[in-house]
C-alpha cells in the first residue's frame, strides 16, 4: 500500500511542479511587458523599476533550485544561436589588434547530446560542428588561405546579472581539429605545407580551449568575449567615436591592408526603410602618402563571384565577375555615406588587388583602413 500510494503521489507532484513553473514564467513575462509599459510612458521610473524588478528575475532564474526552468531558456538560447554562425566571419588579427583576415563559417551544426536525459544538467551538453575556409596575411608567408574546421562538445550556461546575460560555452571535450592550406605565396611554405598545417591545427585547438561568452545587454547589444567573463568584461572600444547611438553598429575597426589583398565587411541584414551609413579612412606608415582603396558594396550573390575568382582569376577579365554594385567608390582615401532603399544580405568589400577599378597604381606598402559602419533601423 505504501508503494501504491507512492506511485499515485508522483503525478500530482508532476503537475504540482507544471502548475509552478507555468506560473513562474507567466509572473516573468508580466515583469518584462511591465518594463516596456514603463519604458514606454514613463521612462523616468525605467531604470527604478529595472533595478528593483530585475534583480528579482536574477535572483530566480539563477537560482540552482530551478534547473528546469534553466534548461528551457538554455534550449531556447541555442536554438537561436544555432541559426547565427553559419555565413558569419570572425576576425583574425595580429598583435596590434588590427585585422590581418578573416575566417568565414560555411556550417555550424549544432546537436543536443542529452536531450531526452532526465538529467537536466545533461541536456546543456551539445555538440557543435563546425566547418569553414579563411584567410590571412602572414609577414613571411605573404597570403595564406586555407580550410579549417573542429567538432566540440559545448556545456552551456548562463547567469543574469542586473538584466544583463552571460551565456557561457565552456568546452567539455574538443574531439577534433583540422586546418589545410590552400594557396600560400611564399615559396618555402609551400614546399613545407605540412608543417604549416600542424601550426594551424594547434592555432586552432589553443583557440577553441578557452570557451567563450556572449554577454547581452538589456538594450539588445550583445558582445563575444573569450573565455567566462562576468561585470568585469568592458567591451573594448572601437578606434572610431560612436556617435549615431540610435542606429545598430554593424563594425567598428581597423584593417591592416596590404597591396593585393583584401578585407570585406559583413554579411548584414538590411529591412525595408533601414538606412546603411559608412565611415571609411586610410593611413600610411612612415610619412608615405596613403593609398587609396576601392569599395564595393555587393549583394550575397556578387560576392560569391568575386570570392570564387580571388586571388588568382581577379584582374584576367573583369566581364567574368559581372558584378554589379550597388555602391562603388574608386581610389578613395577618405569615405562618409549613408545609403536607403536596399534589403536582404550584404558584403562591403575594400579592394587593394588588381581587379581593383580604380587602383590601378602599385604601392606596395600596406595601409592601416579604419571602418565604422552603423543601420538606422526604421
């Protein structure tokens, strides 16, 4: 009897649980709609209210007791970040800081280990593929590009302070890495490629092995940090001022450019009424006057021509690429534009190589090319 009364309590306790969490997350969903009521019609009590009422929803939400609930919003999270890397490029840079390249993702596939586990600490393991080609420009090697890729198992968390997220991805187990030039200038590279791909590998695996962190703000701006931060991590300014604060900043950096090569901004989404606005200045070293530069502003489809025929096919008959910009400006040393009227994926490409319109002059000296780029959302 003692069993039997066991095994009918265990429902009622299921449900009891239900009934509990249903009604947490309705009290949270009505603090948040209070947020914009209160935003909206009175902004001068918003940031009262934010920290009275948000130090609540940390408080819960971070409370080890409601794992449950944990996993859901973890779910959630990467179900949106599972959409996000593929198609995006992360930044290489030197020791400066400046970018010498980019890597661009092709695949980010992204599987929930233990998702029908009823433990609930399980279900934050998940295992991310991920595939993708790149480029560099290496002081002795000259242009590398190369393919690179790793699987890894992701245990992910997160903890809310004062209505900012961290969202922490701490490696559990790094199966595999794998990096293989493709194109290299330098002639001793190339006799040695091998050896250049175990470097690659190991770059590859010392970047991975600190996890990393997506912190969010409550006013939407979101930010990646290496390794687990918390209110300490201050994001580290770009080197031009901010000033339009009513429109999302898409970049904000400098590019270490050298003759021949190339830097491209983006993919970024633009939606009807948006308006794109550009801030673009070159600089030379050592009292040389600055090059000038050409940008193009490209759909999806016209930059996967040009990436196909870059390096080598780039100035042997530009009728192959027919692309067709929507913006183009030619030996430009300095550049301020806005721009409205465009939607979908686009590419901003700033061009030191041959196929270059209107820099035709051979300056082999690189540039430094400093970048903020910002869309006024309608």
């Amino acid at each position: 009897m003692a069993v039997g009364a066991k095994v009918q309590q265990e429902p009622v306790r299921g449900r009891a649980r239900r009934v509990r969490v249903a009604s947490l997350v309705f009290a949270l969903l009505a603090v948040i709609t209070g947020f914009g009521l209160t935003y909206r019609f009175r902004p001068d009590l918003f940031q009262r209210v934010k920290a009275h009422y948000g130090s609540i929803v940390s408080e819960f939400l971070n409370a080890p007791d409601n794992e449950s609930v944990r996993a859901q919003l973890i779910e959630q999270l990467v179900d949106v970040y599972r959409e996000t890397p593929a198609g995006k490029s992360l930044a290489l840079r030197d020791e400066q800081g400046r970018v010498v390249g980019r890597f661009r993702i092709d695949r980010a596939d992204v599987s929930q280990i233990g998702r029908a586990s009823d433990d609930l600490k399980a279900r934050r393991r998940f295992q991310v593929s991920l595939s993708g080609h790149g480029e560099m420009w290496h002081e002795t090697g000259g242009r590398v590009r190369f393919d690179g890729g790793a699987e890894v198992t992701y245990e992910i968390d997160f903890l809310i302070d004062s209505l900012t997220v961290y969202t922490y991805f701490s490696v559990a187990k790094l199966h595999s890495t794998n990096f293989k030039v493709t194109q290299v200038d330098n002639i001793l590279a190339q006799m040695f490629s091998s050896v250049v791909d175990h470097a690659g590998e190991q770059a590859v695996a010392e970047s991975i092995q600190p996890g990393f962190t997506i912190i969010t703000r409550d006013s939407g701006e979101s930010w990646l940090a290496m390794g687990r931060v918390g209110r300490e991590f201050v994001p580290k300014p770009g080197p031009n001022e901010e000033k339009d604060k009513d429109c999302d900043t898409i970049c904000n950096d400098v590019s270490l450019l050298q003759f021949k090569f190339r830097d491209y901004l983006g993919p970024f989404e633009m939606f009807e009424g948006d308006e794109l606005r550009l801030t673009l200045d070159v600089s030379a070293f050592e009292g040389r006057e600055a090059p000038g530069v050409d940008l193009l502003l490209v759909n999806e489809a016209d930059f996967k021509r040009y990436e196909d025929l870059y390096p080598h096919g780039l100035g042997r008959g530009v009728e192959k690429l027919q692309l067709s910009p929507l913006i183009e400006h030619t030996n430009t040393r300095s550049l301020r534009f806005t721009r409205k009227g465009i939607q979908g994926r686009y590419y901003l490409i700033i061009d030191r190589t041959a196929f270059g319109r209107g820099n035709q002059s051979i300056d082999e000296y690189p540039c430094e090319v400093k970048y903020y780029g910002r869309i006024k959302r309608s």
